[in-house]
C-alpha cells in the first residue's frame, strides 16, 4: 500500500498569504496525485488532478506541482473560503489511497 | 447536474449489517466507476470499495475484505453496499462517490453528502 505523508499537519496564515502544502509518497505514483478540499460538514471537492491539472470551475489561484514521490499544492493568495482541511490522492496503484490531511486555518 | 442520494445508513449493533443506496442521476449511469469512500469521525478519507463500470473490476480495503460487497444495477442508475459482520471501526460517514472514468483507476469527480454508519451497543 502506498502510503501517503501530508505536511505540515496544521498551517496557520492570513487571508491573502501564500499557502503551500506538502504531500510525500512512500514510492513513485508517477504524475498520479490528486488534491481535495473539504469543508466542515461537506463531502469533499475535487481541485487538482494529475499533479497539475485544475479542475473544472477551481480558481487559477490553486495550482499543483510535483512527480514521483514529491507533491506541493499552492494557494497563490489565500480567500476567506479557503480554509478547509486539504487532502491528497493517488492513483497509481490499488488501494487508491489518500493523505491524512493538513487543516489550512485562519491565524 | 449530477447527484448522488445515499441512504441506509443508522445505528447497528457490533456483528449487525447494513445495506447502503446510492441512487444517481445526471450523467450515464454504466460508463463511470463508482467507489464507496469513509471517514471515521474526526478523522481521514479511506476507500473501502471501487466497482467498474459495468460492475467488474471490484477491489476492497483490507479493513473490510470479506464483510463488504459493493454491486451495482445500471437499470436502477443505483449503487450498493452491503455490509456485514459491522466492527466498532466501520463507524464513520459513507460517501458515495463517482469516478472520472469507467475502471476505477481513476479520481473522483462527485461525491454525495454522506450517509452515517454508526455500530454500537
């Protein structure tokens, strides 16, 4: 099972701040990562998929980088509805697994 | 628009079972892979079961190999789980879930908004 290690766990910042959220791969998932938000009491969203590849109506404000076993997902300049938990995803190989999350909160 | 209505949900005893209903509309029912996807409370997301398309291609989560079945009836445009012997531990909101594609391999593009599961004395 390829194990997925978000960090940090928590990150504190202000709207308008810059977010940048980690995800490592306990081996290779290729491009094969995806990134979810998730709000209180709300199924999760999905943002960014392949790495890199926005979804359809997200923000150009989120962005995804990364290949092989390291991946950032960006917030360019934080909105108030921006706070939420964010996870990653991979694909690479079953069981399709995901992150245990990092809680974006307001400082 | 695309919907996914999950029902079946509630309070069970240990070694109780349930069946879950995901009833879809808005998009074709047979190309997509559907999963049912938990988190406990306070915690993670983990998918339990995938199914493909045209109800191959079943996978499950170790933690409930053997106690879950997912199935399918693309003529109903509904998804299933079934699950027995129920633990302490399958407590968490189920979320049904379609995929981006027909195999399973794939993200997941919509969710429903979760139906609760919770097993207790």
């Amino acid at each position: 099972e390829i194990v997925l290690t978000q960090s940090p766990a928590t990150l504190s910042l202000s709207p308008g701040e810059r977010a940048t959220l980690s995800c490592r791969a306990s081996q290779s998932v290729s491009s094969y990562l995806a990134w979810y938000q998730q709000k209180p009491g709300q199924a999760p969203r999905l943002l960014i998929s392949d790495a890199s590849n926005r979804a359809t109506g997200i923000p150009a404000r989120f962005s995804g980088s990364g290949s092989g076993t390291d991946f950032t997902l960006t917030i360019s300049s934080l909105e108030p509805e921006d706070f939420a938990v964010y996870y990653c995803q991979q694909r690479s190989n079953w069981p399709l697994t995901f992150g245990q999350g990092t809680k974006l909160e307001i400082k | 628009e695309v919907q996914l209505l999950e029902s079946g949900g509630g309070l069970v005893q240990p070694g109780g079972s349930l069946r879950l209903s995901c009833a879809a509309s808005g998009f074709t029912f047979s190309n997509y892979a559907m999963s049912w996807v938990r988190q406990a409370p306070g915690k993670g997301l983990e998918c339990v079961a995938p199914i493909g398309g045209r109800g191959g291609n079943t996978y499950y989560a170790d933690s409930v190999k053997g106690r879950f079945t997912i199935s399918r009836d693309n003529s109903k445009n509904t998804l299933y789980l079934q699950m027995n012997s129920l633990r302490a531990e399958d407590t968490a909101v189920y979320y049904c879930a379609k995929h981006q594609g027909f195999s399973g391999y794939d993200y997941v593009d919509y969710w429903g908004q979760g139906t609760l599961v919770t097993v207790s004395s």
